[in-house]
C-alpha cells in the first residue's frame, strides 16, 4: 500500500511540476520534496486546483471512488454540488421498478474525513503536521485551530495507526 501511495505521489508531483503557478528552485532541488514523498508546499498546490486535489484523495484512497447508493444497492455517481461544502456528492438517479432513485451522500462518506467540518487540505495539514510530529504550539500558530481540536486529532490518529 506505502508503495502505491508513493507512486501517486510521484505522479501528482509529476503533473504538478508542469503548471505555471509551481515555482522552479535552483540547483535542480525540488520544491515538492523528493520523488515519491510529500509536503507541505505539495499539499498547497495540489489543492490549488480542486479537481486534481480531489483526483489525488480518491488515487491514494483517502476518499471513495466508489460508492453504493443506500436505497437501490446500486453505484453511485459523482456529481457537482455548489451546495456542498467539497463541491461535489456521490447521487443516484437510477430508474428502480418505474421511480428514480434520488439517494445521496457527502464525497466524505467512509472517508479520513468524515466527521470533519474542516476543509479536506485542513485536514490534510493537519494530519502531515501530526504525522510529523510537529508541537501543538506550532500547528496552532500556523493554522489557528483550537487547543482542543489538535489534541482531539492526535487521539484519532493515534488510535487509526493502532488499528
């Protein structure tokens, strides 16, 4: 599994390096970190188009690329939504025994994100700072969450790698 995420991120690091808006750095140095391995800066522009920050999560399988509709057991669709918070839900308009199947969940289901009100590249950060072992005093400076809200997500990342 590690080695498909990298190779993910190799190739998202790839796509990204072709866009204007990706600094080139001197000395051949990639401001993206090393082939395979993400950053803080990589998460940026990743996110800096939404489309491909969300092509990202399904590739590396933090969010579904698939979803069964709850009413008809069928596949669900992904739709724009500019109601919902990501921009996008997973709709079912399916014809079942003569009625259109009208089921409907957040891109969020069964995800890392789930319960989270936090955008996903705020999870995200939140989670590489975690992961990184960064002190709650700098997450806090640097993102302005809550004291809560960093201990609360050290407790369920701790608990997700006991599993």
């Amino acid at each position: 599994m590690v080695q498909r995420i990298t190779s993910v991120i190799k190739e998202y690091q790839d796509r990204l390096r072709e866009m204007h808006y990706v600094p080139k750095t001197s000395f051949g140095r990639d401001s993206l970190r090393y082939s395979g391995e993400a950053n803080k800066l990589f998460l940026t522009f990743l996110f800096s188009d939404h489309a491909i920050g969300l092509q990202f999560l399904k590739d590396v399988g933090l969010i579904r690329s698939e979803v069964q509709c709850n009413l008809c057991g069928r596949d669900m669709t992904w739709h724009a939504d500019t109601s919902a918070v990501d921009g996008f839900r997973w709709r079912c308009r399916r014809m079942v025994a003569g009625n259109r199947c009208s089921g409907s969940r957040s891109i969020r289901h069964g995800s890392w994100f789930q319960r989270s009100k936090l955008t996903l590249q705020e999870v995200l950060f939140l989670t590489y700072d975690i992961l990184s072992r960064e002190p709650a005093h700098k997450i806090q400076h640097e993102h302005h969450f809550a004291d809560h809200m960093i201990s609360d997500w050290r407790m369920f990342c701790r608990e997700t790698l006991l599993e």
